[in-house]
C-alpha cells in the first residue's frame, strides 16, 4: 500500500501539468492568436516573414490608456498618442517604452476631447517633424483644437510651433484625424463643435475637412482660397487614400434614440456632405449623400485604412474591424472581430502590411479587459 500510495503522489501532479499543457495547446491552435499576459510578449514589426505563418491576431502590447492614433517612423517604430496627453513610443520590436516621451500640457481632456490624431511627415528623416491634434482651452476657458508641429529628437518631441489654430471644439464632435495625402499636404478632420449649422459655413474650420501646407497654410486650388476642402460634416476620424489616389472618409452620423446612419463617402474638393441637412440616402441638389451608411446599426466609425481594395475602418460602438470591399464601383460590408475586443478606435497599414488596430475600452464608455487598452496585429490574409 505505500508504494501504491508513493507512486499515486508522484503521477498526480506530472498529469495535471501535462493536461495543463494539452489545454493551452488547443487554445492557441482554436484561436490562432497569442493569449495577452501581463507580459506581452515581443512582436517584431519590421521582420518579413510569409503572410501564412504569422498568426491572425498578436496582441503587440497592452495596458495603454485611450490610444488614439498610431505612426509608424521609418525605422519600424511607432508613436502612439493617449488622449490624455501622452505620446507613447514603441520600437521595431514591439516592446513599450515605459515612459512616455512626451505629454503635451496644454491638452484639455474632455469628452471626446484631448490628444487625438498624431503623423510624421512625409520628408521625416531629413527634418524629423512630427503633427499631433489636439484639444485645448481657449480664453475663458473655450473648447478648442489645433495641430501642431514638433521635432522628434533623441526620443523626444521639441520645438513645439502651432500651425493650425483655434479650430472649434466641445465635448464632443472634435473630429481629429490627421494624414498627409499623396499630394504631400496635410489633411485633417474636424467635428461641428455641437453647433451643426456651422458645418455648412465654408468660412468656418468646424465639420470640414481641411487641406493644407506642412506649415499650416491653405494648399494650392483649395475650393475656397482657405484651409477648407470639403464641407458638410458631422464629425468625421478616419482618412484613407486608395491606389488612384481618390479620398475616403469615415464619419460620424446622428446621435440619440435615432442614431444611426454613419458614413464612408468618396471626397471631392468643394463638395457639400450634406450635414446637417440630408442624412442617410437622402438625396438633395448640390449635396452628397454617403456611398455607404449604416441605416438603422451604429458602427461610430473612427479611423481608416486601405489594403487590397478594401477600406478598413474601426468601430467603437459597433466594436468591429469593417471592411468595405470595394469592386466595380459597388461596396460590400464585412464585419471581423464582432464584439471580441469591445471599443475599436484605430485602424493603420504598417510597414510589414498588416493591420493594426487599437482599443478604447478606458474611454469611459466601453468595459475594460485584462490589459486594456491593447494595440493588436492583425494578419490580412487570413481574414
């Protein structure tokens, strides 16, 4: 009996490890993603590896705060900006820089407010310039937004200069994104402030897209001799370029009990968006209705992407990863990830052609997970 009773205490323990490791086995291989730990493991962003053996999703790293947009400097690395007023860097091999390399002071968090869009420029490596946008307080303490300039030196951002200023803002309906186009101006969304009406004054910066000089000037052939390139929008966040260069833009659509009908809209210089006065498929003389919309479903579409014909788009409220697959002039939808990572804020094509998308899960409207907010690599071919 003591040996039996010796031999049970030494086989006990090696079959509950071995059915431990059997278990994680099979949920790796289910998944087909790394399991987040609170030690995220290291994920090389510049290595060039075959599409098919890089998993669906890698969870690049984790326990951010409100990430809002991602860059990508030229060596693979990457600057993260938290709507509280941080700028976070994370090298070429995926792993976070436990101290932020910058946080802008006069940032005013507030609602949808704060330190949002954030890119480099197209000339970085000679001058190094790096755009962040962001919401500050005016004069008695008014809700305002504007980008500015710095220069990114030695893990750093300097020498700050303001080149788009006193842009309207609120507690909601900021806008924020900024990109630079392939015509090398500077492009960035902007909200209606909570005040619609000033969506259709193309003399005002609110619900517009501006497009302008890397210094902050109006560009050439602008539609209206000012900073302004289109108009007629509700709060527009996401931008992204096709490979014929045409424009597209996520926005924003009606609040409330009635919410709803948010867009994807092709954009041409001068044209009216329609906001506040169509929405959805209504049509009027001299205003554009969306080539897409979310009828009665709310995605909260924010930042975009184009990869492969199709332009990915991020959803907070709809807590998707959408594709709008565009072929022979027709868009079809496809949701991915469908309430798996809750709040789904950006969407950017890295160096290495995979997605990457943040969480926003610490807004204050979504339900926190383990290690939120997170940044994951997602593997396009194997959508």
């Amino acid at each position: 009996m003591p040996k039996k009773f010796l031999q049970i205490l030494i086989l006990t323990p090696l079959l509950i490890i071995a059915s431990l490791m059997l278990i994680n086995i099979y949920l790796k291989n289910k998944t087909n993603t790394i399991i987040p730990s609170t030690t995220t493991p290291s994920v090389s962003i510049t290595e060039k590896k075959d599409l098919q053996d890089i998993p669906l999703l890698t969870v690049v790293t984790g326990n951010l705060e409100v990430p809002w947009a991602l860059t990508f400097l030229p060596d693979g690395s990457m600057l993260v900006t938290e709507r509280a007023g941080r700028v976070r860097f994370i090298d070429k091999d995926g792993q976070l820089n436990p101290n932020p390399i910058a946080h802008i002071e006069d940032v005013k968090q507030i609602g949808e407010g704060g330190l949002l869009g954030i890119v480099i420029h197209p000339n970085f490596k000679v001058n190094h310039f790096v755009y962040l946008y962001y919401t500050y307080a005016g004069s008695r303490d008014q809700t305002l937004n504007r980008v500015a300039r710095f220069t990114f030196e030695e893990n750093k951002l300097i020498n700050p200069t303001i080149i788009v200023d006193a842009i309207p803002g609120a507690p909601n309906h900021n806008g924020g994104r900024i990109k630079f186009g392939p015509d090398k101006f500077l492009y960035v969304t902007t909200g209606d402030a909570q005040n619609p009406s000033l969506a259709q004054d193309t003399n005002s910066l609110a619900g517009k897209i501006l497009r302008v000089t890397d210094d902050g000037k109006s560009a050439p052939d602008n539609p209206f001799n000012n900073l302004v390139y289109s108009y007629g929008h509700r709060n527009s966040q996401g931008l992204a370029w096709n490979e014929k260069g045409e424009l597209w833009a996520t926005e924003h659509g009606r609040s409330g009990i009635l919410s709803g009908l948010d867009e994807l809209n092709l954009i041409e210089p001068g044209k009216n968006y329609g906001w506040p006065t169509i929405q959805g498929d209504e049509q009027k003389l001299g205003l554009e209705t969306p080539l897409l919309n979310s009828g009665s479903d709310t995605w909260a579409p924010a930042g975009a992407a184009y990869l492969n014909g199709s332009i990915f788009f991020a959803g907070l409220r709809g807590q998707a990863l959408y594709e709008a697959s565009i072929k022979n002039e027709k868009i079809e939808l496809k949701e991915h990830f469908k309430g798996e990572f809750g709040r789904i804020r950006e969407v950017i094509v890295g160096p290495d052609n995979m997605l990457y998308i943040t969480t926003s899960n610490r807004d204050g409207r979504g339900n926190p997970n383990a290690n939120d907010d997170k940044i994951i690599r997602v593997n396009p071919a194997k959508l």
